[in-house]
C-alpha cells in the first residue's frame, strides 16, 4: 500500500513539475523537478499512512541517556535521542500579521517564540529551533527557501493535487470551513509549505506556529467581540492527526488555567482541527506533530500595555512549556502554573491601576479562587493585567473572606493577607 501510494505521489508530482515547466521556462528546470519528485518522494508526507505518533515522540523524550564516558557529563543530563522541535512565530519577520493600536502581531508572537525557545533549550530532552526572529529568517531556513525553490514549488503542487484527486474520488472527506482564515499571500504559502517540507527532511518531532487572533469584523480602533485562545491541529484524516492533536489537548488545558478559551463558538472547544491551514499541513505537507495556537485577541488588554504585555508574553510561553511537558509525563514542578506567581506587592493598587502588580494579583486571587467573580468567566474577567471592576470585585471578596474592609482595593493590609494566602494554597 505504502508503495503504491508513493507511485501516486510521485505521479502527482510529475503532473506539478508540468505546471512549473510552463513559467519556469525550459528544460532543465522540468528534468529536475522530475528527478527530484522521484528520488524525494519519500520524504513528503504520505497520505494514509501515520507519520508520526505521540508513542513516538514520548519515546524519542524519555529515550536512554547517553553514556557519561562520552559525553563527560553526567548520564541524567544528556538524552541518547532528542525531540526536535521548530517553534515557528507567524508571518514574515518585518511584515504581515494583524495590528492594534501600534501593538503588532508578529512582533508579539516573536517574543512569545523567543522565551519558548529559551525556556525549551534549558531542557536537555530537547532541540529547539526558532524558525525566524523579529528581522530575519533563521539562515537555515534562508538558505533552504533559496536554494530549493523549484522543489519547494513542486512539493506544494503535488501534495495539491493529491488532495484534490482524493477528494474527487471520495477517498477523503472535505470539511466544512468552520472558521474563516485570511487567504495567505503566495509568497508566504510557499515559504509555508517550504518549512514543512524541510521539517519533514530533518526529522523535526514538534512544529509549533505562534499567532494572536483577530475578529475582521471590528472597526480599526475598537474592539472585536471575541476573546481568548484556540489550538489549531490538522484534520484528522491527516498522517499526523492523531499525535498533533494529542499535543495540543495538553496545550490547551495548562493555558486554561489562567487564561479563556475563544468565546467564539466555533473555537469554544478550545481545540480545534483544520483542513486548510499550510502551518499545521495543509495537503498532508508535513510529517511532524503540527500545532498552530493563536495565543488571544490583538485588541485583549494583556497586549496594549508594554509592560503587561511583557508578562503575558513570558506567561504564554511558560504554560505553553508546561503543556509539553504534561504531554511528556515530565511535569514541571510548577506550584502556580503561571509565572506571574509568586511576587510580593510593595505598593497599594486601586482601580485604574495596570502592569506587572495587577496581573500577579489577578493570578493570585485565581489561585486561591476568588477570580473571576462569581458568575464571571476568563472572557469577561481574563487576567489581562488592568485593574477594573472584576478585579475590584475579586478584591473585595476576598477581603470579606479575611474579615477586612470591603474597599475593592489592594491596601496593605490586604496585600498582606493575599501574599500569606495564596503561598499557604
């Protein structure tokens, strides 16, 4: 079966190679597309065949370290075998992505790309690669886009014309866009599909693309109706379905511990599978584990301040770490599972207030229950960091709980009282 599917694939690949030809004018350009399709084919995503499990994975994770004689270091510290992991920040290093009140979206998402990667390369389990900072490509993958156009534009078009021959055929299911996405400029979809193609090549276990969300609806200075966050996984009818969404499902519940699920109704879920999206493999492009998490809203409280949003993106990062290492069965000795906590309050904060105190407070309060406020949810009351009336109402429930003046606002007495609480839970 395997065989024959890769004869299809390489076929397919021909017929792309044709249309190449037709603008890349001439001979060679054709002949080696051709040689590659049939000396590559291999390497592409097969479709019906599972590419990667989450077995595998965990495997590669917990394999046997290597020996102390040769690595010189100790035998706990060195795994034989690690997970390769791509942390991809969304859109083209300088352009693309949404806006809101001068706050950027790639720029967000590199940032949070950033830390992730920091946080991940302390791990010896793993190797970590950022696909691009806030200015440039990685050279790696540079180098790749440049040198291997030809076959990147083959790639796309075979694994397309796959899909549509399967889909004709009733061999695989079309889904309902549930949720409409932006149409990807082309030059961005082929450097899309190019980063999957070479994680396939280089063996990358995890992919994981950073985006903060947006509603096309809003006006260009309000905001939209939506809030919080979504993990996109690849439909499951792709090869590497099962063990992406198994990621993701641990992504998302370390993330809802202080942060909304998506109010929008078709990414309630929290996670949420996709046929179309090239990031998480579009056409069966990719073999490693896919995950795209849109982190929040552009127009979300926690992203308009810099210094709130200097904590939001660090605290993204690190329950995103978490959620890996659940997947992993190598919990983090995470007592908070923020790491906004634990921080001590030097100063009164009232209504009104933003940054770095608030959002710790908000954490805390969360900690030991008291936000949101009652009937409240993440979406109404998220941890953003400004001091607004669900914080004042989950102050002033807590100090009702200590016996304290209902004031709604962080006095000494009450800062106190919360730090002693929170670090007794």
């Amino acid at each position: 079966m395997r065989n024959d599917l890769l004869w299809i694939a390489a076929c397919a690949g021909c017929a792309a190679a044709l249309t190449v030809f037709l603008s890349a004018g001439g001979v060679k350009p054709l002949q080696s597309a051709m040689q590659w399709t049939s000396t590559q084919a291999q390497t592409a995503a097969i479709f019906f065949v599972q590419s990667i499990s989450a077995a595998q994975i965990q495997d590669e994770y917990h394999s046997v370290p290597i020996s102390r004689s040769l690595s010189g270091v100790p035998e706990a510290a060195v795994p034989a075998e690690k997970v390769r992991v791509l942390i991809v920040a969304g859109h083209q290093p300088e352009k693309g992505g949404t806006e809101f009140g001068g706050v950027r979206e790639r720029e967000v998402v590199a940032d949070i790309a950033d830390a992730l990667v920091e946080l991940l390369s302390q791990n010896p389990h793993y190797e970590v690669m950022a696909a691009r900072t806030n200015t440039s490509w990685n050279p790696i993958l540079q180098s790749y886009f440049d040198t291997h156009k030809l076959e990147i534009e083959t790639f796309m078009q075979s694994q397309k014309l796959q899909m549509e021959n399967y889909l004709a055929d009733g061999s695989i299911l079309p889904q309902a866009d549930t949720v409409y996405h932006l149409t990807v400029p082309s030059a961005a979809a082929i450097q899309l599909y190019g980063i999957n193609k070479w994680a396939s090549e280089n063996d990358i276990g995890i992919t994981l693309h950073i985006h903060i969300n947006d509603y096309p609806g809003r006006s260009s200075s309000g905001q939209g109706k939506y809030t919080g966050f979504v993990v996109y996984v690849p439909e499951k009818q792709y090869s590497n379905a099962a063990a992406s969404r198994e990621i993701g499902e641990a992504l998302a519940k370390t993330l809802n511990r202080y942060h909304a699920t998506s109010s929008m109704p078709q990414e309630s879920a929290g996670v949420v599978d996709d046929q179309e999206l090239i990031a998480i493999g579009s056409n069966n492009s990719i073999d490693a584990a896919s995950m795209l998490i849109e982190y929040g809203y552009i127009y979300e409280k926690q992203f308009r301040n810099p210094a709130t949003r200097d904590v939001a993106e660090n605290d993204y990062a690190y329950e995103t770490y978490l959620g890996l290492q659940d997947f992993f069965e190598d919990p983090l000795l995470s007592r908070f599972g923020t790491n906004a906590l634990p921080h001590q309050w030097s100063s009164d904060l009232l209504s009104g207030a933003a940054g770095p105190d608030v959002y710790a407070m908000q954490a805390a309060l969360h900690h030991i229950g008291m936000y949101p406020p009652r009937n409240e949810t993440f979406n109404d009351c998220p941890i953003s960091g400004f001091f607004g009336p669900c914080t004042k109402a989950g102050v002033s429930a807590f100090q009702a709980s200590e016996g304290l003046p209902e004031t709604g606002e962080l006095d000494e007495a009450t800062r106190r009282a919360l730090f002693a609480e929170y670090l007794r839970r």
